[in-house]
C-alpha cells in the first residue's frame, strides 16, 4: 500500500526477539507474574504487549484506509488461527446444542488432541475480539479512528495516549480491585461472555462441525 516502514525496520521477521518491548513484554508481564506469587495466586491476570509495528501512515495512498487495512490484519489473522485450529480439531460425535458441551464431547473423544487445539482456538477468538474494542491503540480504535467523521476522529485518536491505561483500569484492575470486595464489574467479560459463544458456533459451524440448535449460554 506504499509503505516499507516495517520492512525497513526488520519487522517483517519471524524472530521473536525482533518484538521484544522492555515494557509489555519483560517489565509489566514480570510485575504480574511476582504480584501472583506474592499473593499465592489471588492476582490471577496476566497482560503484555509486544513492540509495535512501525507505520508511516502519510506514505500510504490512502491514509485512512490504509491505517485501517493495517488495524485489521491483527484480529482477521487470530480469526484465521481459530479457523486453522477448528479444522484440525476432530469432530465430536453427536449434535449437542451448546458450542461448549461439543468441545467437551471432542475434548473427551480425542484429548491429547484436544488438549492444544480447543485453548488455541478459545485464546485467538478472545484475542481477536480483544483487539477490536475500539479503544486506541487497541486494533479497534484505530478501525473506529478510520470509519468516524474526521473531526472525531482527530478527537477520538486523542485517546491513544491514555488508551492503554483505559483498557488496563476498567478490564483488568477494577474488576480485580472490586471484586474483593464481592462488587461485580467486569463489562469486558459481560460482553465476551454473549459474543465468544456465537463467534464460537460460527468458525466451528464453517469448518464442519455439526452442532444442534444454538441455545442461550455465556462464556464462563
């Protein structure tokens, strides 16, 4: 689309050190790991990040859409993952209506199996549905910067700079903090929870899997 930033940079490279940051992936996931330890286990979470791609976004032809292409191609290649895994999973006998009883029915069928496939599919759906909540500089922000009216735009790219603090405080922290003391809030899982389910059925429905009638269930 006319820009080789990334290439010029090295990024275009399989080398996982290449996308090493200091930050999200060594000092925050280190600070977690030691907050579980300390706390045997009641700090459960675990987030990071690796250095980000490069991009000169007035090279591209089209500005705007380019970003967006480029925004896209994240979640689009963990849907493609869970695709890819969904195939190789083996099909469960039986139609059970629930999208998470016909993984236990595989998982129990084929285990050793199963026991890598069913997370890989589960972690590149959450991930992808992650990365699209529009929030900069989460993929999603930048898709809502690309789609929004320019002079929202220009105020909703703003957030980029408080993005990460935005996502840490209200699907991390405060449902932590909060659920210490018995407060319920978690609008991140409350949405996952209605979404995955559906995303679900729909990538094990294109790869064959046969399932009964969809029913009403929620991603624990």
């Amino acid at each position: 689309m006319g820009d080789t930033t990334a290439r010029d940079a090295h990024r275009l490279s399989l080398n996982p050190l290449r996308h090493v940051d200091p930050v999200g992936t060594l000092l925050l996931p280190g600070v977690l790991l030691v907050g579980q330890l300390l706390t045997f286990g009641r700090v459960m979470f675990m987030f990071g990040w690796a250095k980000p791609v490069p991009v000169a976004a007035w090279k591209f032809r089209d500005p705007r859409r380019g970003m967006m292409v480029v925004a896209a191609a994240g979640p689009a290649m963990n849907f493609v993952l869970a695709i890819a895994g969904a195939l190789l999973l083996p099909r469960a006998p039986g139609a059970l209506p629930g999208v998470f009883a016909y993984l236990d029915r595989a998982a129990a069928a084929h285990p050793w199996l199963s026991a890598f496939l069913v997370p890989f599919i589960l972690y590149n759906l959450v991930l992808g549905l992650f990365n699209l909540l529009p929030i900069p500089p989460l993929d999603g922000g930048r898709i809502a910067v690309g789609l929004l009216p320019l002079a929202l735009a220009r105020i909703w790219a703003r957030l980029e700079r408080a993005g990460i603090v935005i996502v840490l405080l209200f699907v991390f922290l405060l449902p932590a903090a909060l659920g210490e003391f018995g407060i319920r809030f978690d609008p991140f899982r409350a949405v996952l929870g209605r979404v995955l389910p559906w995303a679900l059925r729909l990538v094990l429905g294109l790869t064959g899997h046969h399932m009964g009638p969809p029913i009403h269930e929620q991603f624990p």
